[in-house]
C-alpha cells in the first residue's frame, strides 16, 4: 500500500493530470470541479474524516507549506487562458481567426459581449478571460491604441473618467495626444478632469516597440499555464489574508521523502498524536501510551517523553537539543535547519515509528534499537550522497529527413487487442520533409506483430 507520500506524489501526477485535455478547451461546472478536489482529498488523506490539514495549506506551493495540489477550478481557467493569449497575439492561426471574426467585433477578448447562441469552447474562453484579465496588462510603444476605449490605463478606461467624450476626439489615438515627451491634454476638446493627467506623468510612449498586451506575472511577461495557475492561486490567498512565507528547507533536505512528509504534518502540528487526535474526536484517550501520565503532544511525543529523552541523550555530544522551546513549529525549523539537520529529523523519526509500534502492535523497542536504526539510515543517506552521479545528456527523438534524391517510409500497424481488430498505415517523405504519397489499410483480426509486418508488405 502507498504511504501518505506516496499518494500526494500519484493525485499530483496522475488524479491532477487526467482532466486536462478537457479543461484546455471547456468551463467545467463547479460541481464537477468540486468533485475532482474531493476525489484527490480523499484519494490522499484515506477518508472523508481524516483530512489533518486544510484544503487551503494542501494546494498552497511547496514554497508556502503547502503540498503543490492543484485545484480544478485555477487549473481549468488557465489552461483555458492559453486561448485569450492566442486570441491576442496570434491572430494568424485559423481558429483565432474564425472566432475574432464571428465574436470579436469590438477587437478585443477583453472587450467581448455575452452571445446567447455562442459556443460553449467561446463561452468557456470569455469566463477565463474575465478571470485572467486582472493579470494581464498593457505595454504602452508606439501609441497607436484608442485613447478612450482600450485598456492601456491601468485604472480603466478612460472613458469612464470624463462626463462624455466629444465627437471630435472619438478616433484620436495615444500618439496622436503626445508629442515631445508631453501629453497634450488640453489640446482635446473633451474635458478630462484635473487629476486624470497627473496618473499618467510618469507613461512614456516608445516608437520602438508595439502597443502590446503582456501578461504581468511572468518574468518574460509570456503567459504560461503554470505562472497563471499560481496567480490565480495568490489571489485567493490575498484575499484569505495568507502570508507569503519561504518554507521549502524540508523539501530540499537529503532525507527520504516519507520522512518529509511527516516533517510536513509536524510542522502543521497535524501530527495525529493521542492529543490530536481527541482535538479531532476521534479518540479519548490523550495519554502517552509509553509513560500513560502525560499528554501525548508533538513536543512529549518526540522530545519530553523519558524514553524520547534517553534516545537524544544517545546522541550527545554530536547532537544537542533544546528542552525550553514551547512552540513545536518552531523546534522543528531550529534543529532540522542545523548541520546535523538529518540527524535530527531521523531520530525524530524513528521515535514516532516506535510510538506506532507500541500502539498498534504493542512493540516496545528498545532504546538502542532505535539507535541502530538511526544511524543506519544516516549511512544510507551519506553513502548515496558520495556516489558520483552520472553524466546525462538530452537525447532529441524526433523525424529525421533522409539524404537528398532518397525517399523515406515510415510505417506503423497496431490491434485493438491482441489478437483484434488490426489495422496499417505508411508515409513517403522526401529530404524536404515534404508528403509524396501515404496508404492504410485493414487486416481483421490478428497480433500487433503481424498488423506491422502487414504495413511494409
């Protein structure tokens, strides 16, 4: 059975990963997106009743203590915002063309109304772009945008900031406002108030560059999936008043990734010790189950028990640790972050192993068990840290054209089952990559095997 690790590691890679293709190119409905979110809870934490940690810390980045599980909902609208990035600076490609020249008549994705009879791919797209549109901004160049009806201020536009826009200045253009390195604001005949034109002293037009949309969270200011994603995701955490703190030292250390996990829940105090567990009703018996006349918190648990006292005290004067810190959070980040971090994280480990050794098998292991069991760990971890890793290098796997005046057949057959239903196909190219002339074919039921000979036959 996979381990709580093991679990996190196959929803982020598989449960997160299998409605992509959809969400590229549909609004999923909330409840099939709430739906998804519970079956990768469940699928990590076992049950409905056992979820130790929040929601919101389980789909925070690794950066932030949180696991790195994306949720449905920010995963389906960027993904989708990879169209209004394409509906913006790719117009040459023909689905752009064919839905700006149906829908976007008013020239921008921004900018778009509500059709009663659109499709649900344009519909699906517009509810992306109106959660995107935050993040995206314009870059002012050459001023060739409207000045009254485009989003080149970052505060709106402009006409919504005057009492009504003149009709001699309808068509005027950024640049047809600026000259000199001055905006010519008087100069219009609408009237613009008096504190509009002090917002846009520090805006320069640039003849070298182009008017242009640019998305604001990326370095490169390339939408990307992945940096829309976490943006989405910061903005909930904005306004869940979260704090964007660095806490990815326990996912950097050398140390098996089980054990970071409960260093994880640790941290979390998410630790399902006795007293964590009746905080939970889930139990009601708080008491250390090696001492019986303590609660068993996380710091009695790993620290002030005495037999978790007669391990650390094995380990001295290598290792020291602090008996007067109150806060476990804040024990753990002291020594985990220290030179002997490692060691510590495996004693503490191994000192919750013999916990759930007592409690579920009634196993009492000795003091110099566990001892032996920590530093043979360490010499595992050391060992495989000294190996020299091997040289890698990147392997590109893809169509190669043949030599000039020489033509090339690619074939490929394949069955349903096998033995079912075959079929054969093949290709001629020549050096310039260009088709000559293709085949395909049926042949019944037979291997795979045979269904490729079949192809060069």
């Amino acid at each position: 059975m996979l381990n709580r690790d093991g679990c996190v590691t196959l929803a982020k890679s598989v449960l997160n990963s299998i409605p992509v293709y959809s969400m590229q190119n549909f609004w999923l409905p909330e409840g099939v997106c709430e739906s998804i979110d519970r079956i990768t809870r469940s699928f990590i934490w076992g049950s409905q009743h056992s979820h130790w940690v929040t929601r919101e810390t389980v789909t925070k980045p690794m950066t932030q203590r949180g696991l790195g599980v994306r949720t449905a909902r920010n995963t389906n609208t960027s993904l989708l915002g990879k169209h209004v990035w394409s509906l913006l600076h790719h117009q040459t490609k023909p689905w752009v063309a064919l839905l700006s020249h149906k829908y976007l008549q008013h020239g921008s994705i921004f900018l778009s109304r509500e059709y009663k009879r659109c499709s649900y791919t344009w519909l699906s797209i517009t509810k992306a772009a109106e959660l995107l549109e935050p993040g995206f901004r314009f870059r002012v160049g050459t001023g060739d945008m409207p000045v009254w009806y485009d989003r080149w201020n970052p505060n709106g536009f402009l006409c919504d900031m005057v009492d009504y826009v003149n009709i001699q200045d309808f068509n005027l253009t950024l640049k047809d406002v600026y000259e000199n390195g001055m905006w010519l604001w008087n100069n219009m005949a609408t009237i613009i108030p008096s504190q509009v034109p002090q917002e846009f002293n520090s805006l320069f037009l640039n003849s070298t560059i182009a008017d242009t949309v640019i998305w604001s969270a990326a370095q490169n200011h390339v939408f990307m999936a992945k940096t829309a994603y976490w943006w989405l995701q910061s903005q909930a955490n904005v306004s869940l008043g979260a704090q964007a703190e660095n806490n990815s030292w326990m996912w950097l250390m050398k140390i098996p990734q089980n054990i970071k996990f409960f260093l994880w829940l640790t941290s979390h105090k998410s630790l399902p010790t006795k007293f964590f567990l009746v905080y939970r009703h889930l139990s009601s018996n708080p008491f250390c189950c090696r001492c019986s006349n303590q609660v068993e918190s996380v710091l009695h648990l790993l620290r002030d028990c005495d037999k978790a006292c007669s391990v650390w005290s094995m380990f001295q004067p290598t290792l020291v640790v602090d008996f007067a810190e109150h806060d476990s959070s804040v024990w753990l980040h002291k020594h985990a972050t220290c030179a002997t971090g490692a060691l510590f994280c495996l004693i503490c480990w191994f000192i919750w192993r013999d916990r759930n050794a007592m409690t579920f098998s009634n196993e009492n292991w000795q003091e110099w068990f566990i001892a032996s069991q920590v530093n043979n760990m360490l010499n595992i971890i050391s060992n495989q840290q000294e190996c020299q890793p091997r040289n890698r290098y990147t392997v590109q796997v893809a169509w190669k054209p043949p030599p000039p005046t020489v033509l090339k057949l690619n074939t490929d057959g394949s069955s349903l089952v096998n033995p079912g239903q075959s079929g054969f196909g093949g290709v001629i190219r020549d050096s310039q990559r260009d088709w000559i002339i293709g085949y395909t074919g049926s042949c019944g039921v037979t291997t795979s095997l045979q269904a490729e000979l079949f192809a060069l036959a």
